[in-house]
C-alpha cells in the first residue's frame, strides 16, 4: 500500500547520481512548502501520539500493511521477469496472512523469505521508460512524471482498491500514513541544508537504487538504513 509520498524522502539513501531534472523547481517549492505545512499541522502531531503505542502492537500493524503491499509485490515482479522473486512474494503473502494472523505476524521472514518493495514505476523504470521531470504533488509528495502516471495501476493492485466498504479503506489508509510517519520520527535527522534539495534528490536517487535493486549504485548509507529504504 502507497503512502502519503511527502514523508516518503525521510526513508531514503543519498546517492551519486546526475542531476535531477527539476523545470519547475519554482512551482515545486510552492508545493512542498504547502505539503510541509500539512505534515506539521496534522500528520506529525498524530504520529507522535501514536508512537506511545506500545512495540508489540505498532509492529503488528506494520507487519499488516507490509503484507496488503505483497500482491503488488507479486505481480510487478512478475512484470520486471524476476519469476522467483514473484514466488517468493506470493509465498509470502499466503503464509502471513494464515500462519500470520492476516499479517500481523510475519512468520515468512523467520522461514528465510525476504521481503521486496516493487511498484508499478519501478518496473517502468526497468523497462527504459525515463522518470521525465521531477514533480512535487500537493498532499502526494515528491514524485516524477514517470510514477505519477504510473500511480493509477499501483492502486490498482493494492488489496484496499478492491475492499467495497468506503469507510474501512479510508481508515485502513490513514492508519497506514500514520504508522508510517511515526517509523520516520527517529529519522527526521538526516535531512540536512535546503530542505527542499534535500528531499528531491533523495527521492530521485533512492527510486533510481530501487529500480536497479541496489545493484552498480553507489550508496554511502545502506547499512545503517537498511530497515528504512522497504517500506
């Protein structure tokens, strides 16, 4: 499942890349400032509060939203030719939601199935299709042409898409903006100088090492970010 995209740059890796192709910084700022405004107001705040809820109940939670991201997982493995990654998402899946109680335990990892974060751009990405310029989305976040045109058949392929209760998808949606911002309270620190530069190459950089699986990309930070950069 997607989050709210304008907390996402706090999970990522800075990187050695080209840079980034940004026409409409000026319109871009405006709406990050905007963005940043909303996340001080609302999300953060709600984040704090929820941070006191106790370990085992946030993991249970993240372990839920991490295996409803299992099917789109799946199927873009599948699209990217990566057939035993595809098994090992599917399996996964099945296993957490039975042995894991609907995934809020996470038994598949214990039995050595590592978990992956694919998504719909991403596998444009592998296919050639270049990101075009960067964009900030007012209330998504950062983003590119690339993704943002990908994002409807990414919600597609969440498992939320397809729940027919209004009510239950929209909770299920906050409480995953939430328990995500909360998980990136503790790493607020990396960001550093212009803020706005700060997020956008990360954003960038970090789609470009989840598109190349980390392979031939040169990264300064993962071993200490490693519980960050899968969401």
């Amino acid at each position: 499942m997607k989050k709210f995209l304008f907390i996402f740059p706090l999970l990522t890796t800075p990187l050695i890349l080209a840079d980034v192709n940004d026409p409409l910084e000026e319109i871009n700022r405006t709406f990050f400032n905007i963005n940043e405004k909303v996340d001080e107001v609302a999300l953060k705040p709600i984040a704090l509060t929820y941070s006191k809820t106790p370990d085992p109940i946030k993991n249970g939670i993240t372990n839920f939203f991490r295996n409803l991201k299992e099917i789109d997982n799946t199927l873009n493995q599948v699209l990217q030719g990566k057939p035993k990654y595809a098994v090992n998402d599917l399996s996964r899946f099945l296993i957490n939601s039975t042995l894991g109680i609907g995934g809020i335990l996470d038994p598949a990892s214990s039995m050595g199935l590592e978990r992956h974060d694919e998504d719909f751009g991403q596998t444009l990405g592998l296919w050639g299709v270049s990101p075009g310029p960067y964009l900030m989305v007012p209330f998504l976040g950062p983003s590119s042409t690339r993704d943002l045109l990908s994002r409807p058949i990414s919600s597609f392929l969440e498992v939320t898409f397809h729940m027919d209760d209004s009510n239950v998808r929209l909770s299920l949606s906050a409480l995953d903006a939430i328990e995500t911002r909360e998980r990136l309270l503790e790493v607020e620190s990396l960001l550093s100088g212009d803020k706005y530069n700060f997020v956008r190459d990360s954003y960038s950089q970090s789609r470009e090492y989840e598109i190349k699986d980390g392979l031939n990309v040169e990264d300064a930070f993962t071993d200490d970010m490693d519980d960050f950069l899968i969401d």
